[in-house]
C-alpha cells in the first residue's frame, strides 16, 4: 500500500501539461484569416478566428491569450472597443496588422487608447510566434507587448 505522503509526492513530480495558448484572429477578410491561421498554426496554439463583430462578441465569451487584428481601418476601433470591454480580454495583448490602417484623423490615439501594437505582418507573425513558442520554453500568461 503507498501512503498518503509517497502519492503525493509521485504526482507532484510527473510535469503538468502546458495550456496550449488560445490565439484570437479577427480579420474581415476569408482569405487573410486562412493565410494568418496557416502561418500560425502549431501543436502549441488553438486558434479562433472571427469575420465578424457578432463573431467576436460570441469569440469573447472565451478566454484567450492573444488576439490579432486584420481589419480595414473602419472597424478598427470597433473591434478593439468590443476586445478591451471584455472581462476576458481586457489585458491580453492585441495585435494590429498596420498596412490595412489609413492615416484617418479619427485614428489618431486609438492604439494607445486601446493599448493595442500596430505592426507590419511580419512583425505581427514574429511577435505571435514568439508567444506560442518562447525561446525560455516558458510561456508568459497574460503578457502586454
């Protein structure tokens, strides 16, 4: 018979598996969203993504740990107001594809506003990656870029 103190420690000692990190892509466009889900995908991510904004208030009521936004510059700021409303995603990082942003006045201070990253699809797939597989082999829960 094993004691109450050795099964303890046995189940101590077997690694928990790592949650694998709930990615939230938005883009208006069935294309680019396919083009960012394949370009993303790995063993390590689940992927959600959304075309719409009543796909995003249904996208919302699950928790995830990053969200990427490609959308044309209209909806930029009612996609982030619907993510930073959220109980959910209030603190995640959000990432903005910025070739799809004119320079409109009525952008001026939304990302800051919306503590959201504008970036080049580059920098926005290299920033994602590095959420999904850190380097340290620790992933960082929660992070603001």
């Amino acid at each position: 018979m094993i004691s109450q103190s050795t099964a303890t420690s046995r189940s101590q000692s077997r690694r928990q598996p790592v949650a694998r990190l709930q990615l939230l892509i938005v883009c208006d466009s069935a294309e680019r969203l396919l083009k960012l889900r394949s370009s993303l995908e790995s063993s390590g991510v689940e992927i959600t993504g959304v075309s719409s904004l009543q796909e995003l208030d249904q996208a919302c009521l699950r928790e995830h740990d990053l969200a990427i936004v490609d959308v044309q510059t209209a909806q930029i700021r009612p996609v982030l107001k619907i993510l930073r409303a959220s109980a959910l995603h209030s603190g995640i990082s959000l990432l903005v594809d910025a070739s799809r942003v004119n320079d409109e006045d009525d952008m001026a201070g939304v990302f800051p506003e919306y503590r959201a990253m504008p970036c080049s699809i580059s920098e926005l797939l290299t920033l994602a990656q590095q959420q999904i597989n850190p380097t340290n082999g620790q992933r960082n829960e929660r992070l603001l870029l």
